[in-house]
C-alpha cells in the first residue's frame, strides 16, 4: 500500500492515467468541505432535538408529516446556500483526462451535478426532487414549499391520487432505487481505478463497491483525512480533504500527460 503524500499522488495518477474506466465513490466527507454538515451532524435550531435517524423513516413521516417535511426542507435551504468546493471542479476536470469516468455517490446534496460532473449516480436520491408517499409520483421541485425559516412544514399533496409528497431520497428500511444500484454494481465490477473520497465504510450496502472493485482487478485509491473502514483494502491512501488532495491530483495527471 501505498501512503505517503507525495508518493500517494503520484502512484494515484499513474493508476488513474492508465484506467481506461474510472469510478468515484463519494460520502459525506466530500460535501463537507462546501460547509454541508454529514447526516447525523445536521441538527440545529428546533432539530437539535430530534435524533435524525428518527426522521428519516416512514414510519415517521406517516406520524408526524409536517416534522419530517420541515426537516428535509431545512436541510434543503443548507445544500442551496453550500458551493461545489475545488474537489468537485477537480472531478469535472478529470472526466477531460481519462477516457471514462462516473461518479457514485451516497450524498442527496446535487453538488456534484451543479459542479458540472455529467455522470452521476445517487444511491440515496436527492433533495432536489419530490414523488408522492404512496405510489411515488413525481411532483415538481419547484413547487414544493421552501420555508424561511426552521420550522415544521406541512407537505403537499400529489395532484395525481392525493397523497402527501416526499423528498425522492432512501429513508432507513427502504431498498435503494433498483436501476441506479445495478448500474454502480456493474461499473464496480468493470472499472480499473477507483477512487473512493470522503467515505467512512460504515454505510451498506455503498461499501460493497470498493471490494467489488478490488476483487474484479481494479486499483482502489482512498482519498480521506483520517483512516476508514475501507482502508485496509485500498493499493493507494492519499490522506487529506477531499478539496485539497482532488486537485493535487489532477494537477499531478495533468503535468504527466504533458511530459
């Protein structure tokens, strides 16, 4: 394994310059440097209270609408106020230096897509988009309510069959959406490089990728300040954030490409 973070860099560009296909994983690591608290750091105000994992179910949502809509909307107005950090543009810029790249990512914030990345994944859906609690009908994001302020929030009602509309995101006990899972698997299984930022490899079934990966032939590099669950299993550590290590390392792929 490599570790150290000259050497890192560098044996992380030579790998991605010869992947003919790349995969990036992202967590919440990689939104935190935009200043997006992870999940269960995300209570402030009246949601200082509340234990998040006691939101984000449906079983709650049925019981109280207005908390678990307000919640999410809340949450909401933090993602818009938040920028794609150097780490994100860095990811745009590597999808010009490697012939394929795709981006997985566990995070509901759209930052990767507002970065410009065009091939994204969202295991966990996002907070940009609304389908109804019964039979998941879409509903326009733009009409959904954005409170001003931290507050309970009463939910819309779908057009379509009247029932009360939800963020499009994985709640705790519900399966991830099929197609977007079954395509990570595949690029998983078919990448060879990937890079895993800002993941702590808790999370299942994401942290199944990165094994995949490894097990099919790849060469996995970890991107993260601190060590993970993942670790063990990856060729390559670059220790660092997201948005300082990223851009290092196009910087370093660049410099090679032209040499």
């Amino acid at each position: 394994m490599v570790k150290q973070d000259g050497a890192a860099i560098q044996a992380a560009a030579r790998a991605l310059r010869a992947a003919p296909r790349v995969l990036v994983a992202t967590g919440a690591g990689m939104s935190q440097d935009s200043g997006i608290p992870t999940f269960r750091d995300a209570a402030g105000g009246l949601w200082a209270r509340y234990d998040p994992e006691e939101l984000a179910t449906e079983a709650a949502f049925r019981r109280h609408p207005a908390r678990v809509f307000g919640w999410y909307a809340w949450r909401r107005r933090l993602v818009r106020a938040a920028a794609p950090h150097a780490g994100y543009h860095a990811l745009v810029a590597l999808e010009g230096l490697v012939p394929e790249l795709a981006i997985v990512t566990q995070n509901v914030d759209g930052l990767h897509t507002r970065a410009g990345s065009r091939r994204v994944l969202e295991l966990h859906g996002s907070l940009e988009r609304f389908s109804c609690l019964d039979a998941r009908h879409p509903f326009p994001a733009d009409r959904a309510p954005e409170p001003a302020a931290d507050t309970e929030c009463e939910p819309p009602r779908c057009e379509r069959c009247g029932a009360p509309v939800r963020p499009d995101v994985v709640w705790f006990g519900e399966m991830l959406p099929e197609q977007v899972t079954a395509e990570a698997w595949a690029l998983a299984a078919s990448c060879r490089a990937m890079l895993v930022v800002g993941t702590s490899g808790l999370v299942q079934p994401a942290a199944q990728l990165p094994l995949i990966a490894r097990e099919a032939g790849a060469t996995v590099i970890e991107v993260n300040p601190d060590p993970t669950e993942l670790s063990d299993a990856a060729h390559i550590v670059c220790r660092g954030r997201a948005g300082a290590v990223l851009p290092a390392l196009v910087a370093a792929l660049t410099q090679g490409a032209t040499q």
